[in-house]
C-alpha cells in the first residue's frame, strides 16, 4: 500500500516507495559518464528524480511506464524538489492499486456526463442531434470519453478531465452563442462536444497519462477529425457542406498552425470554439497552479509557462 505521495515530498525527506515512472532521460556528466534523469508520478503529480550511478543496469530493468520502488533522498535543486536515488526496482502491477497513480476529478462523472447528454439533446438541427446521439451509443467510445483527461500536462490532466472540460465549453457555448448576431447555436455546440474527441486515442491513461503512438504520430486532430468521418458516414442524408463546417472545427480549434491546427478558424463558430477553448484551458491550468501552490501566500510561484506570478485574490477567498 503506497503512503508517501509526491505532493507530500519535502527537501530533506527520506524516500522508499512505489511510483510510475513516466519518462527517463540520459544524458552526460561533465566527465562524459552517464545519468539518469527519471521523472515520476503518482496521483498527486510529479517529481524529477536523478540516478548517478550504475545507470545501465537501472536502464536495463525500467520501462516507461513501469511502476517502481525507489530508495532516496528528496533536495531542492533549481527551486523544485528532486529526488535522488540510491536504488530502484521494478514492481509487479498486481502488487499496486492503479488509483493511487492516476489524479482523477474531483466531480461526479456520470453527473457530468448525463448532462452534456441533456445538452446535446437540445440541438433543434435534426442532422446535429443525430449524430451527437450516435457518438453517445457507441459504448466503447462514451467509456473512454467519460474516463480520458485532456491534456498530458497543462490543463484538465486528470481522469474525467476531457469530460468535465468538454462540458464546461459546451456550457460556456450555450450562454455566448445567443450574444452574437450570425451563430449557429447548435454547430458551435456540437463543436464544443467534439472538439478533442480525438484525445480518447491519442493519450494513455492506464498507469501513466502519456501520449499513445497513434497520437504522436497523427495528434488527436487529426484522429477526431477521421473519427467524425466515419460516424458520418453511418448517418443517411448527412449534408456534406455541414460536415465539413463540423470538422472544421476540429482541425481548426487550436486556433493557429503554429499550435497545431492544419488550417485558422473561418467560421464565426469556429472563431468562437477556439477562445471558448482558449478560456476554459487556461482558467483551469491557472487554477490548478494556485490549488497547489502555498495555500498562506496572496501571490502563486512564477509560473514558467505563463511567465507571470497569479494574485490568488477572490479565488484564494472561496477556499476558505
């Protein structure tokens, strides 16, 4: 049973327990000798950890993935806490409850999923609500979508994460749709419900959130938009011009090609799904920064990505 979790690892602490081990990383010392860097995780988040000696025997025995005991001791180096590690070995999975790895939502996800369903059934287009009906029949495909997160690091990175994302933007879609004159309610809708559809298959979530190689190779745009050409192609008198403005949506939602999106949004529904996006990602990434950041201080940590310190003001009000 695992009793030391990474978010509870302080400088000085002794370490002896089991983590998943999701990446590692050789590089040189200034001697030309070999160490590795591993970083590992459990539900909580994760850690960087470095091994110094004997790397070739510890390389021979771990596997991405894996779920291993390490022996160490945890420093601060660079600001962050590291661990170093005086030993490893590998652990049986049946050994290991997989809850304690994987971080999960903090709200109910069938709650959340029965009403993004209720949501999709209020689409008036017959051809939109057909088709989002159908994407909730196929069982393997609601499993998934109930337990994937939507991203490996930056935002929702949690089991139920693309869910409860998913439903947030699609809330977010219904209020904004009705301000402006010219959208489509229900395509803007339906884009907001399928816009990372393709993140069931291009992340791993059963040890370790990763990314799949399907998903390295093609990116889950590519994948949701090939997704949604085959529930189409299932649903008689489709109009093809609707489809093409649906996967529109998904090819385009990242807003830029230079963040992935083979073409720039050229709808007003589009437009629109990329910002409601770009806001719900970024307010739940700021937010998480804050939950794990020193609950006494008024001021987060520099954050690395963003390059600015966040107020914690009202936010820091509601947690009591």
């Amino acid at each position: 049973m695992k009793k030391l979790y990474i978010a509870d690892i302080r400088p000085g602490d002794s370490v002896n327990d089991v983590f998943v081990l999701s990446e590692k990383t050789v590089s040189r010392k200034k001697d030309g000798e070999p160490f590795l860097s591993l970083t590992l995780a459990d539900k909580t988040g994760q850690i960087r950890a470095v091994v110094w000696d004997n790397v070739r025997q510890v390389l021979d025995i771990l596997a991405d993935g894996d779920f291993i005991r390490v022996s160490g001791g945890a420093s601060e180096y660079r600001g962050t806490v590291q661990i170093t590690v005086k030993s490893v070995q590998a652990v049986d999975p049946d050994q290991v409850d997989p809850r304690d790895f994987l971080p999960a939502a903090d709200r109910d996800v069938e709650q959340m999923f029965e009403r993004l369903v209720n949501l999709c059934a209020t689409v008036e287009n017959g051809h939109l609500r057909r088709f989002l009906a159908s994407l909730w029949q196929d069982q393997d495909l609601a499993e998934r979508f109930k337990t994937a997160p939507a991203a490996k690091r930056m935002h929702h990175a949690y089991l139920g994460g693309l869910l409860e994302h998913t439903l947030s933007m699609a809330l977010l879609a219904d209020k904004i749709a009705s301000h402006y004159v010219g959208v489509d309610r229900d395509l803007l809708l339906a884009g907001a419900v399928i816009h990372d559809l393709g993140k069931i298959h291009e992340l791993e979530y059963g040890r370790r959130i990763d990314y799949t190689d399907r998903g390295r190779l093609l990116s889950h745009i590519v994948i949701g938009a090939e997704m949604i050409e085959a529930k189409i192609g299932r649903l008689d008198g489709f109009p093809p011009q609707l489809a093409d403005q649906l996967k529109h949506m998904i090819i385009s939602h990242h807003g830029e090609r230079q963040f992935g999106s083979p073409e720039l949004p050229k709808t007003l529904e589009a437009v629109l799904l990329h910002y409601i996006d770009a806001i719900d990602s970024r307010m739940n990434a700021i937010r998480q920064f804050m939950a794990d950041d020193d609950p006494n201080s008024d001021w987060t940590g520099y954050h690395r990505l963003l390059e600015r310190h966040f107020f914690k003001g009202h936010w820091k009000d509601t947690r009591g």
